[in-house]
C-alpha cells in the first residue's frame, strides 16, 4: 500500500486504488491459519504455459521490429511487458506472537501488454496481463491471476467529453480478509469484473456538468455467500477557473447487494452520499484535494446497522525540492480503504469494493527522493482505526512501508522493499498479529 502500487507488487490496488495490492470481503484484518487452507482449483494448464510461450516469443518479435522501425511505429502505441518478483513474509498465516508463525516464499511471472493509441482526440488504453504464482511452502496456494483493463477516452466538440471502460482481475483471496465473525476466509481465487462510463459537458468556460454510473461484480470461487454487486450513480457540477484548480459538488447513490445471502445474513444495502471535490493549487509547490460531506448507508434487514455521518479524504501534496516530495494524506470513509494515486490513462482509481462493516479513520505520510536519474527512494507510514458496526469491534492497524527504484535502463524497472505491519484489536477473540516482509519486483518493457 503504497500510495501506487509499484510494479509487479500486489495489486491496490486500491484498490482496483488500483493497488497492488486489493482486499476482499470487508471484514478485514486475521491470516488464514495454514491448516485452514484451501487447495485453490485454479492452476495453469500445459497449454496455457506454451501459450504464455508463444506470446512472449511473438512479443520479442514485434518489440525488435518496432524498435527496428524507428519512427514508423510509435513505441507507446504498444508495449509488451514481462515481469518477475519475489516475495517473503514472516508471517503468512498471520498468527498472534505466541501463535505458529510460519513463514513462507513465493514467486510471481507477469506477461502483458500496453495499448496506448491516440485516435485524432479520442484515446483507446489497454492493459491486458497474465501471471503465475507459485509458493514454496505451501503449494496449495499457488495460483494463476489475470489483469485485463480497457478504457475508450472520448471527445465530442470542445464540450464533451468521458470515458468507456471495463476490467477484469482475478488474484488469489488477500491473507487479511476474515468473515464477519472473524474468521479467516478459506483460501480462493477473487474474481472482480468493473465496468463504467461516464461524461461531462463544459457548457461554459468556468462551468462543468457530469454524470457516471459504474457497476462491480466480485465473486470468490470458495465462498458464494460472499459474492457482491455494487452499482454507483454520480451527478456533479465543477467550477473552474482559469487556474485550473476545481471547486465541485457531487452527489452519489449507491446499492450494494450479496446475492447468494438470505434471510438475517443479508447484508444488502443503499448508500448516498454529497460531498464537496476540490482540487486546488495553494502555491506553486503545495497542492491540496479533498472529497468530503455526508454519507448514509441504510441495510435493507438491520436498521441497528445504518449509518449516517461525516464521510471524506484530505490529501496535501508539497514538492519540497525538485527531486524531494511528500503526501500527506487524512481520511474518514465508510467501509472503503481508498488506494490512493491519482487515475492512470483515464482509468479511475478503485475503492475497496468489499468493505462492508467498518468505519475507517485513518492517516498516511509518503516520501518520495529522487536520487539521480535512475535511482529514487520512497517511504510511507499509515495508521488506520477500524470500527466495526456489525460487531463490538475496533481494531488498530498500521502499516510502514521503505522502497527503492532502480532503472538501470530505460525499458528495465527494479524495485525493492520492506515492510511491517501491525493489527491489534480490543476483542481478545479476534486475531492480532504483526508480520515482516521484503518484495523484490522486475518488470521489463520491450
């Protein structure tokens, strides 16, 4: 979790915010034991190791004659990629100091490719990856994942203007995702598939008007009960002014619901939301963003569940110097751990989808050093308090996070870093732990 997952490291991501790295059923925060692991059905078949074959070698052979090319082909249009890391933490099962701590190594192989073509003003982006992930120890775990991600940039006129897209991203159940007891989710692949679309009319030069609607769809292949849809409408209005800074409101209707639950385990629900989005330059290397108000989220069969109060996100960006940067960041929202980072080629950063019964208020301070011009240095330490509103529960979390960034070549990117995490809780049922733990990612782009 840093503000933007890095390459090749989990998948935020927020966190689809998004993330490296993303979370699943809302009621966060305990480790599967490793007795209570799942054999995961969903492996890699021969066919599809030889496919990834043929399309690294196919790759290879259309980045050389790209390159070969020149200015016949633009690079960017399309990039293949690969990528490798290497992953240990000291604590998978996510067991208490005097629990079985067990420790365990895993590697992960990506093959993908980039889209990014220009057409006159519209922009078609593709993201479309495969990857592996084998463990060490316990094998069981291992897993194939995909990440396909599509967005259609569209103009119409100098007044219209939105985007059309979709995603698909299948990963193994994140350690930390427990039940609404606390139990620890048993081990599965998670399937999210998103779609949206969205525009905006600029009928003056100061005056924006826009709209969305989004849909999410995330499915556990081990636990049906814990399948959720979500659908969201947006409806706002901006002021910009000729700094380019914005001053808006939006207003947001939500339904989220768990088909495979009935009777008193229905967790179905409606969320509305008006907030104020301001985006606005304070100096020239200051910068602030928040989107905050009002949320009330109302349970179809709980009303002692519905919630209504303060809901939002403050961040400050200050660049320092011109090689040094840092974010501050603060927030209080409702069942979502935002990953944080602004949206990349048009695709809009995710909450986390899954988090149903948590108030979270928390704050983060991130760093940023850019050694030279091929080396840079990054830090982030989060804290985070979780209410529960479906049990008596209030849980701590934090989380510290060092990296390195090495680009010994422009395609070639390499990244290091260690992390400590913490969970305690005021429920002496519920699991408490602390784990360690160092990634080391590669990702080269042809």
């Amino acid at each position: 979790m840093s503000n933007r997952p890095v390459v090749g490291i989990g998948m935020r991501s927020k966190s689809l915010f998004v993330r490296s790295d993303g979370h699943g059923l809302a009621y966060q925060n305990a480790r599967l034991s490793p007795v209570a692991f799942a054999p995961v059905p969903f492996r890699m078949t021969i066919l599809s190791r030889r496919l990834i074959s043929i399309f690294v070698l196919v790759a290879g052979h259309v980045a050389f004659n790209v390159h070969a090319a020149d200015e016949v082909v633009n690079p960017d249009v399309f990039t293949p990629y690969v990528g490798y890391g290497i992953f240990k933490d000291d604590n998978i099962s996510r067991q208490p100091e005097n629990g079985s701590r067990v420790s365990d190594t895993w590697r992960r192989t990506t093959v993908g490719v980039r889209i990014n073509k220009p057409i006159s003003r519209q922009r078609i982006y593709a993201d479309l990856s495969v990857n592996d992930t084998k463990y060490d120890r316990f094998s069981n775990l291992d897993n194939d994942g995909r990440r396909l991600l599509g967005n259609w940039n569209w103009v119409l006129g100098n007044q219209f203007s939105g985007n059309i897209g979709s995603s698909l991203v299948e990963t193994l159940t994140p350690f930390e995702d427990v039940s609404p007891t606390g139990d620890p989710l048993p081990s599965s692949v998670r399937t999210q598939r998103s779609s949206f679309v969205n525009g905006g009319w600029r009928f003056h030069p100061s005056w924006r008007v826009h709209t969305g609607f989004s849909r999410d769809d995330i499915a556990y292949d081990s636990i049906p009960s814990a399948r959720l849809k979500l659908e969201t409408t947006d409806l706002g209005i901006d002021y910009l002014p000729r700094s380019q800074n914005k001053l808006g409101l939006l207003l947001r209707h939500g339904n989220g619901t768990y088909p495979n639950q009935f009777g008193a385990l229905n967790s179905d629900y409606t969320q509305d939301e008006v907030k104020a989005d301001l985006k606005w330059q304070l100096t020239g290397k200051t910068g602030l963003k928040f989107l905050g108000g009002w949320a009330r989220r109302t349970y179809d069969t709980d009303a002692a569940r519905n919630f209504s109060g303060p809901d939002g996100r403050l961040a400050i960006d200050w660049a320092a110097t011109g090689k040094t940067a840092f974010t501050l960041a603060a927030w209080r929202q409702l069942g979502a751990r935002r990953v944080a980072g602004e949206p990349v080629d048009g695709i809009p950063a995710q909450d986390d989808l899954s988090s149903n019964y948590s108030r979270n208020t928390g704050a983060s301070l991130g760093v940023n050093w850019k050694a030279t011009g091929k080396t840079s240095f990054d830090a982030m330490m989060l804290t985070e308090d979780r209410e529960y509103n479906r049990i008596d529960r209030d849980d701590q979390y934090r989380k510290n996070v060092i990296g390195l960034t090495y680009l010994p070549w422009r395609q070639l990117n390499v990244r290091l870093s260690v992390y400590d995490q913490e969970l305690k809780s005021n429920v002496s049922t519920a699991r408490t732990y602390r784990t360690k733990g160092v990634q080391l990612a590669t990702r080269y782009e042809f």
